[in-house]
C-alpha cells in the first residue's frame, strides 16, 4: 500500500479485523476474547501511526539552516552539506557524550547500537549522522570499542550546532536530539525534530517520543513486564 493510499482507502473496522479464528495451545476462551480487543487496539495504533506519518510528510518548508556547519569527521572536516552525500534527505543524531563526559551516554550507546546494525539498509533511503561534542578521537574510540562498523560519527565541539538545534548549553549537560533536513536547489532545510520531552510526558512515564526510536523499549513493551520503573541499560553489566 503507498502512502497516498493510507488517508483514502475505506478501511474496515479494526474490530471486525480483529475477529482471529486462529488460537493457541492451551488458550481460554476468556484470554482470545481479550486478547482480540487488544488486537482491535493495535490494528487502531497502526492506523493512528499511519496518519500522524502522513501528516509529518505534509508539513510545510521548514526554517532555511542558518550556516554550512562545519564538523570534524573520522577523515578530517566535513560540512553538514557534505552529510547529504547523494542524497536530499539527511538525518542527524545527537549523541549525549560531550568533552565532560568520561563515557558515552548508556541510552545513547544503546540506541546506536541498535541502529548501527540497520545502518545498511537506512543509507539506501537517506543520509544519516551521529553528532557529539566530544573530540573527535573520542567518538571514534567508542565506536571502535563497541565494533559499531556502519554509523558516521562526527564531532561538533568547534559549532554551534548542538545549541542550534538540540538546545544544549555548551557549559552544561548534553541532550539527546533527533532532527530531519532536507535539501533542494542547494537550499537546506530544517524538515522536522522530535520534540517531545519531560514537558510533555504523561505523570509516570519517561519522557519520550512517538514513535520510540529505540528498539529496546519496543521490544520490552510486549512483555508482562514492559519497561519497567527502575532499570535503563548500562555500558557494561
């Protein structure tokens, strides 16, 4: 189905989809009757992802990047232009390990980790960069000691880039980031960022986006025991 089809496809009601024939070993009849309102449920997120997705492709033009930011890269200075290689769509990741800190961020470590093995398959669509403060034998070091073999690491300690566009104080502590640019006619564009954080979550819950880009909370979220309220990955166990 394209994404043109998504908004004008009459689609058949979720619960009528969620009717599964289908059982279990050992199932009762009260956990299929369940488990189906739960499957009605999905089948409605799965839609409700598919309009929201919609309407992010629809936003209008974002804001023009203010400069050709400049970056130390794992083969000398690149600038964000450079980034897009032969692409008009570059995604940038702002990686919470500026020069205060001794090691990398363990969510962020986490999360490229996942994302490191995807790589291969994402930079056929886009381009994608992994952005931090720290010095750029610092960066590569980790990337080393993790075996992370597809990420593109780049340093921002000589821009502003971290403050532009993921709000950090440079004397003060990282933040995550994850923006969108594009490019057209030699124009870069801002195109989007996830903005939700600690002002928008709900009461006992971590802040987070949605979609969740980390693939381990999307995993742990189809278990009994889902996140959890007291655990978050460590760089070594």
């Amino acid at each position: 189905m394209t994404d043109a089809h998504v908004s004008t496809q009459i689609l058949k009601p979720a619960r009528e989809l969620a009717d599964m024939p289908s059982r279990f070993p050992g199932e009762s009849a009260e956990y299929r009757r369940a488990r189906n309102e739960l499957l009605a449920a999905e089948i409605e997120l799965r839609r409700q992802i598919e309009r929201v997705a919609e309407q992010r492709r629809a936003l209008p033009p974002g804001g023009i990047v203010p400069e050709d930011y400049r970056f130390d890269g794992e083969a000398g200075p690149v600038t964000l232009s450079q980034m897009f290689g032969s692409h008009d769509t570059l995604i940038t990741y702002n990686w919470m390990f500026g020069p205060q800190r001794a090691r990398s961020c363990p969510m962020c470590a986490s999360l490229l980790s996942a994302w490191d093995g995807e790589m291969p398959d994402i930079l056929q669509r886009v381009a994608f960069a992994v952005i931090g403060r720290a010095p750029i034998d610092k960066l590569v070091a980790f990337k080393q000691e993790r075996g992370w073999r597809h990420l593109r690491i780049y340093s921002s300690g000589g821009n502003t880039f971290n403050r532009d566009y993921a709000g950090e104080d440079p004397a003060g502590d990282d933040n995550p980031a994850f923006n969108v640019f594009t490019r057209s006619g030699g124009v870069i564009r801002h195109f989007w960022a996830e903005e939700m954080g600690p002002s928008t979550a709900d009461p006992g819950q971590d802040p987070r986006g949605a979609p969740d880009l980390m693939p381990l909370w999307t995993i742990l979220d189809t278990t009994p025991g889902g996140r959890g309220t007291d655990w978050y990955p460590r760089l070594e166990y």
